[in-house]
C-alpha cells in the first residue's frame, strides 16, 4: 500500500483538473464515490438558486421570465451541455426529467419511422429505459412492440422491422461502454434511429454525438453535471431531425406560446421538445454545474478518470484475493466510463460499513458495490484512503453488524 500512497501523491501533484476540487463543498474527511448518482454541490449553486429566489422570483416576480431571461433558460444551459456532449448549437435542451425525455425521444423517432413499428433495447438496460418503452407499447394499443435483447447480440437483431434503437451508453451497473459511432453507423444501414441514454456519459466520458453521427440523445442533469438532486435533464436532437413530432406536445413547444392558439404548431427548432413551464430554480443550479463542467477539458477529464480507475484497480488486488471482491468486467478500463464496480456477497453491508466511515459507494443489486470516480473533485489519494478504509472493514469484520445489512429505501 505505501508505494500506492507515494503513487497517488505523485498523480495529484502533476493533476490538470486538481484546481476544481475547491470548487466544490466538500465535507473534510468524506470521500465521495457516488457523483455518479448525485454529482456533488458546487459552491456557486447556492448563491446562484438565492438570487434567483430572491431577486428573480421575489422582486422581479413575473417580470423575470423576460428581464432574467428565465424564458430561453433551457436552450440557454442547453448550448452550454452542447459542447460536453460535442453536440452543435440549438440541438440540445435542458427539460423534464430523463425518464420523460426518452419518451420525448421514443415518440420522435417513432414519428420518422413510418411503417416500422418495433422498439430495441438490451437486456439490462436501466429500468427507466424498459418502462418508458413499455408504456409507449401499451400506450399504443399494440401498434408499436417492445424486444429486449442480450446486449452483445443487438446489432443481429437490426432489420427493417426495427424503428429505433434505444441504448444506454454508459452501463449503470458494470460500466460497459459502448461504441457510439460503430452502433450508430450499424443502425443506420438498416434505416434504424438510434436514441443514446448518455446518463453516466455526460462530463464523465468524451462524447461526439456530431461525429459519430447520433440522432438522439438524453441524460441527467443531477449526475455528472452537478446540478443538483431532481435537476432537469437535457435532450439532443440533431438538425436533421427536428422536425419529428415532440409528441409530449405543451405549449412552451409550440412555436408561439404567448399567442395561446388553440391549434398546436411546433417550434421549429429544438424547442419544440419542451413540453411545460421550466423549472427556473431547479435550472439555475444545472446551470451553475454545467458551467462547471464547461470549464473543463474532457480529454483531461477522461485522462484522469482513466487515472483513478487504474489505482482503484490495483489497490482493490488485495481485497478481491483475499476478501471476496471481484471486478465486474475487465481491467482495461478504456472500455468502461467512469465508475468502477466490484461483485461480493454481501455488497449492501459492505456499501453502508463504508458509509459509516465516511466513504460513500453505493449497492446495486445484487451484489454489487458500485464506485463512482468524478475526475473534477476526487483526488488520487482518496481512492487509497477509501480502499484502505475498505480494507479495515473486512479485516474487523465489521461489515457484519446488524445495522449495516437493514435495507434504506434508497441504495
Ligand atoms: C440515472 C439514470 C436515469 C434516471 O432517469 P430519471 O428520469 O432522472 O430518474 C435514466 N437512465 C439511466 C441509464 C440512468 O443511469
């Protein structure tokens, strides 16, 4: 372990993005191995959400939709997730949350898909992603059909029955990534969309939606991009196929909202994948984190996060020869994103003793303890320090207390 320690010393001395840890609130002493799944508070936000309660909301009151510019906020913060994502100016939004935009992004495709009536996903794939496509099928009346396929068969599974393909970039569970431009390119000879869950892609992993040719995308604000819990998402929808129909079709997507028409027209741009009323103080803090985020170089980011994959790797050796840990996947992580997990019987319990001591992973079933690595504010010496904190749990056993096996309502 010592000469990890000097290692990691070493790492966070020659580390390009060391700066932003300050950006950051940060309790002393916690380490965070779970921006994966709530990206930490950026210390700008409060301060940012108080002038928009304050000023915005509280003196200017409704005047602010037009003098505080609340009403171009989600194509505002859109252009700034644009080029995180390498998407162009007015293909992305900040909307609704991600379950609601793959909705958005299922029926659009669907619109441009005449004839094709069959929705493909992977096995496995987050639950959201399952339900959101299975409410579209009874929605539907049976028109439109679901299948779920093995993930390494689904390019066999690509004809001219398939209307779009739905995929989540980034594994939530093993960290599997997968080759966006190589899907896409396969999709697209048989005249298949493809819509991207870029949730555990955004600011963690570099994206290209422009080069590799993507048709649609979505993903969450509150993960990578620091925008705070329930933060709005974004979608992206390429030039090209904006005039799909939004299907979720409200009136901040019409192409004249204040006029109050009764007919529905659509925007013509990107903003016709709103549906309501933005919510101005949830996108002041997105805002905030994306900007952020912004700041930063993803190749550096994704250099790094690369970085912290490895340490974690080498230093969990001892613990997976001797503690019954066991990587899921392999440990080339140039194929993974940015979050490491490892197989053990009794993950949950191992997930809440870490907590205890002040590092918090988390549990995803089941039996996995699942370790977010956020290059922006996560130091080299933290993974040593959780892993050695890992290390003191299975050696006292500790892990086996009553207290760390009763199951919270969120893991
Ligand atoms: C986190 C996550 C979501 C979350 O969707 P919400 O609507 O924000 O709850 C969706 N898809 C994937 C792949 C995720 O990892």
């Amino acid at each position: 372990m010592s000469d990890l320690i000097q290692k990691a010393a070493t790492l966070d001395a020659a580390d390009p993005l060391a700066h932003f840890r300050d950006k950051f609130a940060l309790r002393d002493g916690l380490i965070y191995l779970d921006g994966n799944s709530l990206g930490a508070l950026p210390k700008a936000s409060a301060a940012a959400m108080m002038a928009a309660v304050e000023q915005q909301w509280g003196e200017g009151l409704i005047s602010s939709w037009n003098d505080a510019d609340w009403v171009n906020a989600p194509s505002r913060i859109g252009d700034k997730i644009a080029p995180i994502i390498g998407a162009g100016e007015g293909e992305v939004i900040a909307a609704d949350s991600t379950s609601v935009n793959i909705f958005k992004a299922l029926g659009a495709a669907l619109s441009l898909q005449e004839g094709r009536c069959v929705i493909l996903t992977e096995e496995g794939n987050f639950p959201t992603d399952h339900y959101m496509m299975q409410g579209l099928e009874r929605l539907s009346g049976g028109k439109i059909s679901t299948k779920a396929v093995a993930g390494d068969a689904i390019l066999d599974h690509l004809d001219t029955d398939i209307a779009v393909l739905l995929l989540t970039q980034v594994h939530y569970k093993t960290g599997a990534m997968r080759d966006m431009a190589a899907i896409n390119r396969a999709a697209h000879e048989h005249g298949v969309l493809v819509i991207w869950d870029l949730s555990h892609s955004a600011g963690a992993v570099e994206v290209d939606l422009t080069a590799s040719n993507a048709d649609f995308a979505i993903g969450c604000g509150y993960k990578f991009l620091n925008g705070g819990p329930g933060a709005p998402a974004f979608i992206y929808v390429a030039k090209r196929h904006q005039h799909a129909d939004a299907v979720l079709a409200g009136w901040f997507g019409h192409a004249r909202p204040f006029a109050f028409e009764e007919q529905y027209d659509a925007a013509p741009g990107i903003e016709r994948f709103l549906c309501g009323t933005p919510p101005i103080l949830g996108l002041a803090a997105l805002e905030v984190g994306t900007e952020l985020m912004g700041k930063a170089d993803m190749n550096a980011v994704r250099a790094k996060s690369l970085g912290l994959a490895d340490l974690l790797i080498t230093a969990m050796q001892p613990l997976c020869r001797d503690h019954g840990f066991a990587l899921v996947g392999e440990p080339d992580r140039t194929h993974y994103g940015s979050h490491v997990s490892f197989a053990h019987p009794h993950a949950y319990a191992m997930a809440q003793a870490l907590k205890a001591r002040d590092v918090i992973g988390d549990f995803r079933e089941p039996n996995i303890l699942r370790l977010g690595l956020t290059p922006l504010y996560l130091r080299f010496e933290d993974v040593i320090l959780a892993v050695s904190r890992l290390q003191a749990i299975c050696e006292s056993g500790e892990w086996d207390r009553p207290e760390f096996h009763a199951r919270a309502a969120v893991t």
